[in-house]
C-alpha cells in the first residue's frame, strides 16, 4: 500500500529564462559554480557573465570519476553553496553528483532537450572513453530546473529527436515496471503513485501527438506550442516518468551498446530508441504495436535497425556481449516481465532488426 513520488523543487520554462538565473542565485546568496558544456560554453559564459560571485567552468566532456573529482575540488576551493549544471545529460550529472558531494544546491539549466536527466535524482556515470559504469540514485532532486526555450530550439534538431527517442520508453518500460511490481527510484525504492504512472502515460501521448510538429517547428527555427509541449515532455514529463515508476530494458539495452565502440558516436536517446523497439519484442507485445513505434521512430529519423547504428556487420558474438552487458547484476533489464537470458535477450535484438526491416 506504500508509495511514494520525487521531482525537482522548481521547472521553469520559458523564453528567456536563463535572465532569471541571476535572481534566485541573489536570493540564496553566497558563492556560485556552473558548468557548462564546451558547445555552449561561450553563449552560455557571456549570458551569466553579469553574475556577482559566480565561477565558470568550462566541461570536461565525460561523468567520469575523475572529472566529477575535479568539479568537487573546485566547488571547495571556491566555497560555493549552489552548483549550476549546464549543457548536456553528461554535464548535469556531473554537476549533481559533484553538488551532492560537497552539499552545495543543485541548479539545472539544460541547453537541449535530448535526456530526461535534469529533473532527476538518479545520474550515469561512465568511464573516460564512454563505456557505460554505474547509475547512481542520488539523494536528493535538483533545487532548480530551468528551461529556456529560447536556447533549447537554437540547438541542432537532433538533439531534440533524441530527446524523443529517450521519452518514448518512458511509458513501455513504466508499463514494463508495474507488470513486473518493480520498485520506482524513489527514496530507496517504493510502488509508483498513480500520479507517476499518469505523468509516464501522458508523456507517451503527448509524442504521438505533437512530435511530427515540434520537429517541423525546430527545423524552421520557430518556437510553438507543439515544441514546448515536446520539451516538456522530454526533459519534464519523462523525468518524473522514469524516476516514479521505473526503467526496464530499453535503458539495459543502451548501456549494453556502450560494449561497442561502433555506437559511441550516437547520442543516448537514439540508442534508447532502439532500445526501446527491443524491449517491445522481448516482451512480445503486439504486433501493431511494435510496428507503429518502428515506424514513428523511421518518421523522426532514430535508429531502428542495426545498420542505424552503425551495426552493419556486428556479429552473434558482440551482441552477445551487449546482451551480458544489460544483464550484468543490479542492471534495470531485470524489470522486465519475462524469463531472461543472454541468449532470449541477444535474439530478440536481431528479430527487432528483421521485424524492423520487415515492415519498412
């Protein structure tokens, strides 16, 4: 009968919210660090440059060990109590995680729309060549998530299809929690709230319906309803969805590509696509069902064969590897509500690349 439901303190968005940044730092008062992402670090350096006590920091690159080390020895030196992490999911939980070490507030400015990270007490920390290591659950969600439209449509459209891609496992893999009765991320792990499970179906819907419109939109470079109702469901909605109810093996799925060197230069989002057209078969849900998600995922552009991945020639033997990767001990592939295997999980990765060739 327990249950229990996380999210961040604030979501703000809107054009131009980065101007509000200044203002609730004032309010909180003493010293301030941000991270920011090497792609956006001049635009984002000079919008912030007026901020009385504010370090900026330039991102390594990787949520490794050794870069999140290097951030909390900054965050000491320079006494902040308030950490802002801009950019990407790798830059976010670089700065949660170093936040939460040093006990400082954790402030969220994502400059794309492709993860759900930012709303988010849960991190993914990798090696320094990439290579998938451990997801953290955190002990707390950020203070501050702040969005600004206005930054987020300037960045290449396909971060915002790879934003896509990652929310639409948010309602398979919830679904794929709640048949299996899996815990959620919450405070150690409790039944998801019928709220978490509304917000994960919802999400869903909101991609059938308005992602064709806001992809439109970003291409032209014009910010709409449909395209801030996609940012909102996937930093927003798809964060509340995963955290309150779950992830299963569309996420398994993604880290156990990380094996290959081949997929490293695709973005987390088109990995959890395929991912996600994976789980669908494993789970042997219905027939229509799968082929709808191939072919709105062919219609964004995201991976739905091997080949997308740059696969072409993979071997039984390394998706036998990405298959024993997903289901190393603690992994969320064991959310799913089916016997697994390496051997039931490796072929229902190749029967999602013919099904997908298939019906295409």
């Amino acid at each position: 009968m327990s249950r229990a439901f996380g999210g961040p303190g604030k979501y703000i968005q809107e054009r131009g919210a980065i101007a509000r940044l200044g203002d609730f730092l004032s309010a909180w008062g003493g010293k301030s660090l941000i991270l920011i992402d090497r792609a956006v670090f001049d635009r984002l350096s000079a919008a912030v440059a007026g901020i009385p006590d504010l370090q900026i920091l330039a991102f390594g690159g990787e949520c490794s060990a050794a870069e999140i080390a290097r951030i909390v020895a900054q965050i000491r030196e320079t006494g902040a109590s308030t950490v802002i992490g801009a950019g990407g999911g790798k830059a976010i939980d670089t700065a949660k995680i170093a936040a939460l070490e040093t006990g400082a507030r954790i402030v969220i400015l994502p400059t794309i729309a492709s993860t759900d990270a930012p709303c988010s007490a849960v991190a993914v920390r990798y090696s320094e060549t990439g290579v998938f290591e451990e997801s953290l659950r955190l002990s707390r969600n950020p203070d501050l998530v702040l969005v600004d439209t206005e930054i987020v449509a300037a960045a290449p459209v396909r971060f915002l299809i790879a934003g896509i891609g990652d929310a639409l496992s948010t309602w398979f893999e919830a679904r794929s929690n709640i048949d299996s009765r899996t815990n959620n991320y919450v405070a150690g792990g409790f039944p998801p709230t019928q709220v978490g499970i509304a917000v994960a179906r919802r999400c869903h819907d909101i991609l059938m319906e308005e992602a064709p419109k806001a992809v439109a939109a970003a291409r032209a470079g014009r910010i709409t309803a449909a395209l801030e109702q996609i940012i909102e469901a996937n930093i927003l909605m798809s964060g509340l969805g995963f955290e309150n109810c779950g992830c299963s093996a569309a996420h398994g799925i993604h880290d156990g590509l990380t094996v290959l060197p081949q997929t490293h230069g695709l973005l987390h989002g088109e990995k959890v696509a395929f991912g996600t057209l994976c789980l669908l078969m494993l789970e042997n849900r219905a027939t229509e069902e799968i082929a709808a998600m191939i072919r709105f995922c062919r219609s964004l552009g995201l991976p739905v064969t091997l080949a997308e991945l740059g696969l072409e020639e993979v071997t039984t033997e390394e998706i036998t590897r990405v298959a024993g990767a997903a289901l190393a001990p603690g992994q969320c592939t064991w959310a799913t509500p089916v016997a697994l295997s390496v051997e039931s999980l490796r072929d229902a990765i190749f029967a999602l690349d013919a099904f997908a060739r298939e019906v295409l």
